[in-house]
C-alpha cells in the first residue's frame, strides 16, 4: 500500500466539486484524511473568483500511473476540458503531492511535485495535516516549510466547509 497525499481546488461552484471529489475518493480509497479549506486567490492568473483547496491523504494498491489516471477521469467527470490553458478557471483540480517518499519522474508524473514549496495553498494545508513528515528532496518537515515560507504575495484563509453533514474546516 502506498500513502498518497493529493492537493483537490476548485473555483468554479467549488463546494459542489469538492465535495463530489471528497464522496469519489472515500468511494475508491476508504479513508481519508483531509486538512482544512482554504481560500486563496488564484496564483498565475487573474480571476473573479478565488480558489477553495485542501489536501487529502489515502492509502491505495493503485501503481502511480493508475492513479493519476484516476485522478484526470474525475477531473474530466466534474467538468475540467482537458484543452483548458494551465492558469485557468476550473470545476476541479487534482494533483498528485507525494506518493510515498517517491522522487522523480514517474509514469509520467514528476514527484514530489514542485509547488509544495511555492504554493501557499499546497503547503499550509500539508503542514497542518501532517506537520512533521519530512519534504523527501528538501528533507525538512512541512511544519518547518511552512514557517519559513514568505506568502506575502500569496493570500489565503481557512473558511468554513461541510462534507457529509460534518464540518471538516473551520476559520480558527
């Protein structure tokens, strides 16, 4: 079994979607272990609209080719064109963070994937959901990251968010 930290955003009726992600991934995976919400205001491009993302840890027997292929048929399912430009609007984005402490390129896949340590709304969820797991190139823990890095250019908040009756993230 492999551990599998996955960041989910949306910006386009982002409850809906995220939740429909959530539902999709307990669905296939059983357990999740999910961080907060955050809002943040889209990075590389100018939008209307900011983002919700999370990070969302699970288990799975599925090689990293097969879950990323997963991961692009859901997308495609809650309504992402694959042709849309990389900085972009969208119902729901999936990226595969880490895959165990796999490095490199695999099935396709570049991991750890380089924005945990550029993106606000990557790490800050990542170290609140597993604070001393260690960055498997930088070697320093998402708690460390998170702390040294300068998101004055980047903002973003925890709001509220409710999946399956529960609230699952709240602003304090």
């Amino acid at each position: 079994m492999s551990q599998v930290l996955t960041g989910l955003g949306s910006n386009i009726d982002r409850h809906h979607h995220l939740c429909a992600a959530l539902d999709a991934l307990q669905a296939r995976f059983g357990a999740l272990a999910v961080s907060r919400v955050f809002e943040s205001e889209p990075v590389g491009f100018s939008s209307q609209r900011n983002f919700y993302n999370l990070v969302v840890g699970f288990e799975t027997e599925l090689t990293i080719g097969e879950l990323s292929r997963w991961s692009k048929a859901l997308e495609k399912a809650r309504g992402r064109r694959p042709d849309a430009p990389k900085f972009s609007s969208r119902s729901l984005d999936i990226d595969l963070l880490l895959v165990d402490d796999r490095i490199g390129v695999i099935d396709g896949v570049s991991l750890p994937r380089d924005e945990i340590t550029h993106n606000a709304f990557v790490l800050w969820p990542l170290a609140e959901l597993c604070p001393q797991r260690q960055h498997p190139v930088d070697g320093r823990s998402f708690a460390e990251l998170w702390r040294a890095f300068d998101c004055a250019e980047q903002r973003l908040w925890p709001v509220h968010f409710e999946w399956q009756g529960k609230c699952i993230s709240s602003p304090d």
